[in-house]
C-alpha cells in the first residue's frame, strides 16, 4: 500500500553485485523507478522523505530539485572495484512526461551503501519494493 512512511525491505541473499543500471518511467496513476543490480540477489533498502539532500561520508547538501525529496539507500552493494562492471551512466535523471517525479540524482556508494535522492514536486504516497530476473528495487511514486 502506498503511503508517506519511510519504506524498508531485507536483502534477498548475499550476492547482490553492483548498480548496473537506473531508469524512471511515466505510468497512469504513478511514476516508477528502478535500480536494477548485476548480481541475483537485492539488497537491503530504505526509502523515506527527507528535509535535505545530505550526502553520506561527507555531509555535503546536494542540489536535488523538486518539492520534496526522497532518500533511497541501498545496503551493501559491491564496489565497483571487487571484480564488477558499475553502473556508468548518467548521475543525474530527467525524463519527459512524469508527473510526480522530477529528478533523480543518483550519488555514490559509500562503504556499501547505495544513495540516491529522488526531487518529487510535492510528497507524493510511495511503495518500493524488489523484484527478480534480473534483482532490482522499484519505487512507484503515485501521481493522483
């Protein structure tokens, strides 16, 4: 069920890999985003309303616009220095048509934790959840 409340979910084993990808996509009643991993497990996540964009290690205040702003954390998640091909697009999203959704900015990983924010125009009710084949965690954003 979608709501305000910050959303969590468990690792679905220890093999999670890195992000190897990011889309956001426009659908009727919500926005959807996904970050899609290498490996075939997801990992533990959080995502909840934020008052700033913090970044995590070094507590800089990220530009992030929007009305609102959502932390996503994911954890652990492999560096891109084990062995793995990391995500190498772009670390900032845009995409024509979304309603609710108005940018993502994807940050960094820092000591195994994935952080990304997501500018909504106003605090929209979310879920995110994971799915499989390939591991990925989604969070849908309702737009009416």
């Amino acid at each position: 069920m979608a709501d305000t409340r910050p959303d969590i979910g468990e690792a679905t084993g220890p093999d999670v890999g890195t992000l190897s990808d990011l889309r956001i996509g426009a659908h009727q009643g919500f926005d959807r985003l996904v970050l899609e991993f290498d490996g075939p497990d997801t990992p533990r996540w959080h995502v909840r309303y934020v008052d700033s964009a913090v970044a995590d290690g070094s507590g800089f205040v990220l530009p992030v616009d929007g009305g609102a702003i959502l932390e996503i954390t994911c954890f652990p998640v492999s560096l891109p220095f084990d062995g793995r091909d990391p995500y190498d697009g772009p670390s900032s999203l845009r995409v024509a048509g979304t309603r609710a959704i108005v940018e993502l900015s994807w940050w960094s990983i820092y000591e195994g934790d994935l952080q990304a924010f997501v500018g909504v125009d106003r605090e929209h009710p979310f879920r995110a959840y994971a799915l499989h084949d390939p591991a990925r965690i989604v969070i849908d954003v309702r737009t009416d």
